[in-house]
C-alpha cells in the first residue's frame, strides 16, 4: 500500500491555494455577457491552460509528500557443513555386491564411488573433504568448497591407494579423519562419513579415545558398513557416538544411505527479511514539471487572461 512520507505538505499547498479562488473578483460593468470584449471571456484554451496549472500544482505537491510502498526483500543464508568422506581402500573393495533385480554382481569399489560422487553433488554449498585408508589413512583433499577437484580425485579412487598399502585400519582412518576436523573444520555442523568393509578391530583404549573426540569436537559419526558382522567394534562405536549406522547389504542401500545422511545433517538456511521503500516521487514529479511548463507555454503563446 501506497503511503505518503509527509502529508501535511498536502494540506499546506490547499490552504496556500485556497486565497487565489475566495478573493474578491473585478466587477465588470456590463449588462450582459455578450458585451464583454473578447479577449475578456475564458474560452476554452483559458480554461484548458487552467486545468493543466492546477493539475501540474497537484502532481508536484503529492512529488513533495514523498509517496512511497514499503517492500519486502527476503535474503537467504545457507550454513555451510564441514564433511569429511574416509572411504576404505582395502583390497576386500575389490569384492561385489549384489543388486536388487540384477543378476550380475556389482564392483564394492565403483559403487562407493559412484554414491560418493552423487553425495558430492548434492553438497556444492558445503565443505567436503576426502581421505582414503588402507593400512594407513591419507588426505586426498582438505576441506574445501571446491568440488571440481574433488570429483576428479573420486573418478580416480583407484589410484589413490598403492596395492602395498591396501589393507584395513579403521582406527587410525578415524584419528586421521578427527585429526583434519580439528584442524581445518570451521563450520557449526561437523560430519564424518566412514565407509568399509573391513572387519579390523579397534581396541578397546582407541575406541574410548575416538568417542571422546567425537563428543569434544561435536562431530557426528555416520558409518556405511558393507556386509559387516554385527559384532565389529566399527558398529559398537558408531551407535555411542553422535551419528548413525548403515548396514549395506547391496548395491542400492549406498545411495539410500548417503541420501539420508543427507537429510540428517541437512545444511541450514537463514532467511533475512529486509524492509526497504521503494520511492514514487518521479512518477509525480516528472508529469507534474511537464504539466506546468505546457500551460506557460500555452500562456504565454495563445495571450490568455487567466
């Protein structure tokens, strides 16, 4: 809704107009209007160059109070994650998988990448990073929004890992993961995606030590187990911590699971509404100057007498 900014300019200007039409009129000393001369009677150009004054005076009074419409503008903030993928290497990724309706097996290795490239792309407003692990753990890639380089280091999963290396030590994957967390995390939702299939055991001090970690670093812990026994110490430890776990018993389950990681640490929007005025006077005030300088110039071209 259109308001006006100071509209006690529209009462000054009436009242400043006002005096022109109750002050004392010139009688004039005829018995009869057809004695008038002329150039004494208001025809219709004076009456046209009087109609066009009054309106430029009105149109440039309202440009004086200002009109204006408040609008409302809505700025959307999106609260970044920090996610770390620590996808396991080991040999055993060599494996297959089997896929509903299909009678073919499916590669464990190629899954996990595909899944992950999927998750990558439904994370372009948060920062991804990825470390691989076999007997030891290796960052591939901080803790970045830049996921170009990233899904390059994914199409490449194979080659990130020497055959020399490929065993499991989910452990030492987690201290790694918690390790670049802490020194490279910044965001207020902090996640950590373990995926394996290894059957390595953590002891039982590590495991202790890894929660309390977890906790102190506010980080939630999701683990996509593939055909793992449900006595890994992997499973145990992820359902103390902060997180979830997904147990993947075929080919599907791996984007189900990180679709609903997903939704679980969905990223926060902040919606700032900012109440800001859009102006009017122009569009009173450009009419109005135009108005005002056609009755002079019909004035002062067709001689009236106002």
């Amino acid at each position: 809704m259109m308001q006006l900014t100071h509209p006690e300019l529209l009462l000054i200007g009436v009242l400043l107009i006002v005096p022109y039409f109750v002050r004392p009129r010139r009688a004039w000393q005829y018995a009869s209007l057809q004695l008038l001369p002329a150039q004494a009677r208001l025809g219709l150009a004076t009456w046209l160059t009087m109609a066009l004054a009054g309106s430029a005076f009105l149109l440039l009074l309202i440009a004086l109070a200002n009109p204006q419409k408040t609008a409302t503008h809505s700025t959307e903030t999106v609260q970044a994650r920090d996610i770390v993928l620590t996808l396991d290497l080991s040999l055993s990724m060599e494996g297959h998988l089997p896929s509903a309706g299909q009678a073919e097996l499916q590669n464990k290795l190629d899954l996990s990448q595909q899944a992950a490239l999927a998750f990558v792309e439904q994370s372009e407003h948060d920062r991804v990073g990825l470390l691989v692990f076999g007997d030891d753990a290796f960052g591939a890639w901080p803790l970045s929004m830049d996921t170009t380089t990233l899904r390059t280091r994914l199409q490449h999963l194979d080659t990130l890992m020497p055959i020399s290396l490929r065993g499991t030590n989910v452990g030492k994957a987690l201290v790694r993961s918690l390790d670049h967390m802490q020194e490279r995390g910044q965001a207020q939702t902090k996640v950590l995606i373990l995926l394996t299939d290894g059957l390595d055991t953590i002891a039982p001090e590590m495991a202790e030590d890894i929660l309390q970690r977890l906790r102190d670093q506010n980080v939630e812990l999701y683990v996509l187990g593939i055909a793992l026994s449900k006595t890994a110490s992997i499973i145990r430890l992820s359902r103390q911590a902060q997180g979830q776990y997904f147990d993947i018993s075929q080919a599907g389950d791996l984007d189900d699971a990180f679709r609903a990681i997903n939704q679980l640490t969905a990223s926060r929007v902040l919606v700032t509404r900012e109440l800001e005025p859009e102006l009017f006077y122009r569009a009173f005030a450009i009419p109005g100057l135009l108005l005002l300088l056609t009755s002079m110039v019909c004035k002062t071209f067709w001689v009236l007498q106002i």
